[in-house]
C-alpha cells in the first residue's frame, strides 16, 4: 500500500513539473507585461517597436529629423515640466517655453526645451506628429549639469519610463503642453 501511496505521489509531482515546463514554453518571448509606460514598454510609433535584433531592438542608422506639421505648428507655446528633488522629496511645476532654456531652481541644472509634439510618432529616422491632440505627447529636452550634457532626448507625459532623464538628486517628467 505505501508503494502504491509513494508511486502516486511521483506522478502527481512529475505532471505538474511537466506541465509547469510547458506553461512556460508556451509564454511569448518580448518585452515584460505591464500597463503602458512599465519598464519594458514603447509608445506607438517608436522606432523599436516590431523590429528584428539582439533583444527585438534595433535603432535606424542616421540623423533623426523632426517635422512638425503644420496643424501643430504655432499652436503651442511651452510645457510644463514635474521637476522632483529627490532628496528633499519636494516636486514642483516648472513652466518653460519652446525652443528656450530654463534653469531648475536650487541646481546647476539647465533645460534646454526643443520641439513639442502632441502626438508623437516615429518612423525610421522620422520624427512627427500625428495630429494636434494631446494622444502621445512629447517634448524633445537637453539637459545640462553646469557645462555638461547629462540628458538628450524625448520625454513622454504618457510613457514616463521610456528614455527617463536620469539623475541623482532630480528628476523630470513631462507633465503637459502648454497652448497658445
């Protein structure tokens, strides 16, 4: 009776071993499941999306171009930048204007804020919007430490973990566009 006991046992364990195998097998490769904007995720229309490589991404090669249509051109003035002091655990809005640089207040920190698209989309070596409604908003910033570049790229309201400015003490997220 123990032997029958013992040899049900195994098997018992050896079908859920089997079938936790095949569970996992049966898993698609890709980026980690998440709400969009979790770490692992790409806003629509970005260049990585969809395309072959080492780890499914590969960056066209060239200079990027950004166009900015004529229903958004104009339209916008500024944006307004979450600014969070990390050790003083302090957030703060900072308002600046397009094509402009901005200092964060209390750092050698400067912003140097480019081009605003309402509905970012990348193709290849493009850079557009798609309309002038706030679906993929983005706004293009450098980000200078005194004389240093420290960041240099796009922030996205909606995906603030794609390409996130990185620092020590200060981070930033795009909160909005500002209108005209």
């Amino acid at each position: 009776m123990k032997k029958k006991i013992l040899a049900v046992a195994c098997s018992l364990t050896l079908l859920v071993a089997v079938g936790a195998c095949k569970k996992k097998q049966e898993t698609p490769a890709g980026p980690p499941a998440g709400a969009p904007g979790q770490q692992g995720q790409l806003p629509p229309g970005h260049p990585a999306m969809n395309q072959p490589g080492p780890g499914g991404v590969v960056m066209p090669k060239g200079e990027m171009k950004v166009a900015v249509p004529d229903a958004v051109k104009g339209k916008w003035k500024g944006v307004v930048l979450s600014i969070e002091d990390k050790t003083a655990k302090k957030s703060s809005d900072l308002t600046a204007n397009l094509n402009s640089d901005v200092k964060i207040p209390n750092s050698n920190l400067t912003v140097k804020v480019g081009e605003f698209l309402p509905d970012f989309k990348m193709e290849g070596l493009s850079i557009t919007s798609t309309s002038n409604e706030l679906n993929n908003p983005a706004v293009n910033v450098v980000v200078m430490e005194g004389d240093k570049e420290v960041f240099k790229g796009w922030l996205y309201s909606k995906f603030p973990t794609i390409h996130p400015f990185e620092h020590p003490k200060y981070a930033m997220l795009l909160k909005s566009g500002v209108k005209k």
